[in-house]
C-alpha cells in the first residue's frame, strides 16, 4: 500500500505535465510509462549482471557501448542535453530492444515521445527519482519492492479513471480483486481479457497466482481483508516460471494507447513478455487473428453500452444485434475452451431485458455453459463516474451450440457493499465484505441455499425458464416485510400539545425570573 508520501510526490508529477501542457490522462501516462521504463532497464541490466558473474556466465550488457543511454548518466545532463539525448537516441533505443515477434516491440514502433519542453524531463525525471527514493524506504520498512512499484503505477493509472466513451471505465482494483479470488486461476492457465485496457484483470490473475505460492509466512492482509503475498515461492521451477512470465496472459484492446499503457503495467509488474493485441474481439479481424475455444479463464469487464457497426463485426457471433454488452457474451463463449471459466461484469439490464437478442444471449449462456453464479453488485461500484446497476457472471464453459441445458441451478448472491462508501468519495468502510463473498462461494454446496431471504441462494432452471430466463435476483428473492405497530395520529398530536404546554409554562417561569 502507498504512503502518504509516495502518493503527495506522484500528485506533484502529475501537476507538472499539467502545468507543462500535457493534460491529456492518457498522453501522460504513457510518457510517464516511457520514463518509468527507461529507469527500470538499468536496474535490470544491473541485476543480471550480478547474476551472470555468480554463476560465471558470460552476459553482454545492454548498455554495452552506449553508457550514456542510462537513466542513471543522462539525468546528470543539463535540461536541453538531456532532452536531445532521451528524444533522439534512448527513446528509439528502447523502441527496438526486443525482437520483433513480441508484443511491447510491435506496439512500441509507432511510439512517439511528445515531451518537448527540457524543463518538464528535468522536472519529470527528479520526480521519478524522488518516488522511487521513498519506495526504497518502504522496502526498507519491509514492503516489498514489487509490490510498491507496482501499487504506484497503478495510482498513476487511477487519472485514467474519467468517463470514457461507450461506457469504458476502470474497473475498481478490489473488485478485480475478489474476482480473481472467485475465478482462482493458476499457473497452467492461458489467461485472457478480450477488453484489456490497462491490464488490471490480468495483474490481478498474476498476483493471485502468486499468493496462492507463496508460503504462509510472506503474506499480509491488506486494506481489503483479503491475504496477500508476491514471492510466489513455492513455484520452483524454471519452465513454470517462464511459461507464467511469457505465455501465461493475453490481451486485446482495440486502443493502442491502451494496449502500450497495458503491456507497460504488465511488465513494470514483473511480467516479462505480456500478449496484449490491439484488436477488436467483436470484430471478423479477430475471426482471422484467432480460431475458437483458445483460453481456459477470462475476465473481462467489456464497456457498457457499446454498439457495434454491424458491416466488420464477426461472423462467429450468433446474436443477431450491435449492442456490445450481449455480442461480448457470445465471444467469450466462444472464446473458452471446453472446460474453461468465465467471470465478465455486465450492466444488470443485461439479465432481464425483454428483447429477442437479450433472450437468446441468455439462453445460448444457460445451454453451452454451466452458469454457476450471478452476483449482484451495489450500484455504487462505478461511481462517481457511473450509477450503473452491475453483476457478476462466473460461467464454466461445456459445449458449443448446445442443444440442451447444461445449467440445471444458478447460484444467487446479493452483495449490498464492496467495502467502500457508495457514494462519489468511496471512502473505504470498517467492514470486509469481499472475503466473505469469497468464503460463501467456497461453502455453497455445504449451506442450505434454497431460502430465497438469504444473502445467497441457489435457483433452478426450471424457475429460470419459466420467467423467460431473468437472471436477475430481485425476479427470485424473497424480502421481508416486518409488521409494525405505529401509534395512532391522534395520540401522537394529544402528546405534542402537551409538551408544547409544558415548554410554555417553563418559558413562562423563565420570563418572571428574568424580570426579577
């Protein structure tokens, strides 16, 4: 978690790009990226280094030649030196540090470094070094380092958090969270976002999958109550550690800016070679980039309200409408493989709509799948920049183009709060109501989930297809009315008259005082 500090020091490099001309959340971000990155090569290059001189084997610094590419000398130039240098010769050189066939390399062949002005790089580059200074102190205090350095980028990313187009907005990292933790995946997992945008649901897959190995010993409870720990010890192996580094999470996003921003966090996360493509999934570009039934868990929070130009979109997808929300349903179905989980946050009119296309989408869900869990979610989790009502659908997929139901009950849950204020502040509250989420999907088979006034329930089929499959719980749950005695209008204004009397006979007696 950032201190008070770290969090003061990254406000402060925000104002300067501001106050410099860079206004643009987006366009900043990816600047910042680019800085943050050039400072990170060399501590990497650094540490192999070490490495390579404790096992005795040869390594060729990447520097090698070009000392002064190091974030380390050039930030010792004067402003205008330093500007010509980064601009002209380190920026292209990190462009083509990869090869070619990997995603951070293709995107960032059209990259541009627009910092102009010497003043903002100085200023910029101080500042960098300042927040890492006070993440070294935090390191110091028992923080791990990673973690720090991944919690400060994702503070950066916070600015992106404004109203986008068609609904785009930052999902709430403890949402992502508890996800994950629902979802649990796992090493051996081909994981994917088909809307990645900054990459938060598959740095929440890959934090997850290292708590889950790290021994009991390096995990910390954090603000959410949930255990948490980054080590990842227990994974011991080399191929398990390149396949979860290099093959492991996959990405589409159909905005470059957010597919560079996506790669960067991935990667400033330790994850060496993140696959994120710029693409649209709704698309038939993605028909020819791709065959079906490709990833064993996705997670997604496609945007709310998109329409999709009906002229490119895919051929494969089987609801015949341009309303992204149900188009993106039917990817992912196809999409998973057999056997393959599914969490996706969809606004909640999605599971009752009346609309041919909204039956048919929930229909071809409830027969290729097992639809193993709705979960409500208050309507405050976007705010301040939507009140959309939303849901969570976890799914597990069973055959496509299925003739027969393969969901026989759904699992209903009402999660009334996430652990913060429902309003524009969401300010973080004292309870913890994530983990017993999570505690309450893990016992379900063991609870009696048949009484519809609980916080959770199971629903049949039957039921479902006898309300034109509504998903939603307010068509299943059953709310308590408790019946109250209220005393009568008459008696209550017989008991105000007489304090009212009372009040004016002590004020009375007050007035005679006074005149004494």
């Amino acid at each position: 978690m950032l201190s008070t500090e770290i969090k003061s020091k990254i406000n402060k490099l925000w104002d300067k790009f501001w106050a410099r001309g860079i206004a643009n959340p987006l366009v900043a971000i990816e600047q910042i990226s680019y800085l943050l990155f050039m400072r990170r090569l060399e501590e990497i290059d650094n540490r192999k280094i070490l490495e390579k001189k404790k096992t005795k084997e040869r390594y060729i610094s990447i520097f090698a030649g070009k000392q002064e590419y190091k974030w380390s000398e050039f930030k010792k130039l004067k402003p205008l030196a330093m500007l010509t240098l980064v601009s002209k010769k380190v920026f292209p050189f990190i462009k083509k540090l990869n090869t070619q066939d990997q995603a951070f390399a293709r995107h960032m062949l059209n990259a541009v470094f627009v910092i102009s002005n010497p003043l903002l790089l100085k200023e910029a580059i101080d500042a960098i070094d300042e927040i890492y200074d006070e993440i070294l102190k935090q390191q110091d205090a028992g923080q791990s380092f990673q973690d720090t350095q991944g919690d400060m980028y994702e503070y950066l990313l916070s600015a992106t958090n404004q109203a986008g187009k068609n609904g785009q907005f930052r999902t709430p990292r403890h949402i992502i969270q508890v996800i994950s933790e629902l979802i649990d995946p796992d090493w051996n997992d081909k994981i994917c976002d088909l809307t990645s945008g900054t990459g938060g649901f598959l740095l929440g897959a890959y934090q997850h999958i290292l708590t889950k190995n790290t021994s009991k010993k390096y995990l910390q409870v954090d603000e959410n109550g949930f255990s948490r720990g980054i080590l990842g010890d227990k994974i011991t192996g080399n191929a398990i550690w390149t396949k979860l580094k290099e093959n492991t999470f996959f990405g589409f996003d159909n905005d470059q800016s957010m597919v560079r921003i996506g790669l960067m966090n991935l990667m400033l996360h330790g994850i060496s070679t993140p696959r994120i493509e710029e693409m649209d999934t709704l698309s038939s570009q993605y028909d020819k980039f791709e065959t079906d039934e490709e990833y064993t868990v996705i997670m997604a929070n496609p945007p709310f309200k998109g329409l999709v130009d009906k002229t490119g979109k895919s051929k494969r997808l089987r609801v015949d409408t341009n309303q992204s929300e149900l188009l993106f349903i039917d990817r992912i179905i196809h999409m998973l493989k057999v056997g393959g989980k599914a969490a996706l946050i969809i606004p909640e009119g999605v599971l009752y709509g009346g609309g041919k296309a909204y039956l048919q989408t929930r229909e071809l869900l409830l027969k290729d799948c097992n639809l193993n869990a709705v979960i409500s979610l208050p309507s405050g989790v976007f705010r301040p920049y939507t009140n959309v009502k939303t849901a969570i659908l976890l799914f597990t997929k069973k055959k496509l183009n299925s003739p027969k139901f393969n969901t026989q009950q759904v699992w209903f849950y009402d999660l009334r709060s996430d652990g913060y204020s429902l309003d524009d502040n969401r300010k973080r509250l004292n309870d913890y109501p994530l983990p017993l989420l999570v505690k309450d999907w893990e016992n379900k088979p063991l609870a009696n989930n048949k009484n519809k006034k609980a916080r959770h329930f199971y629903v049949s089929l039957k039921d479902i297809q006898e309300n034109a499959f509504d998903l939603s719980i307010n068509r299943y749950k059953e709310f308590e009315y408790d019946d109250k005695e209220y005393v009568p209008p008459q008696d209550l204004l017989t008991t105000v008259l007489e304090y009212e009397e009372k009040i004016i006979g002590e004020l009375k007696e007050l007035a005679a005082l006074i005149k004494k």
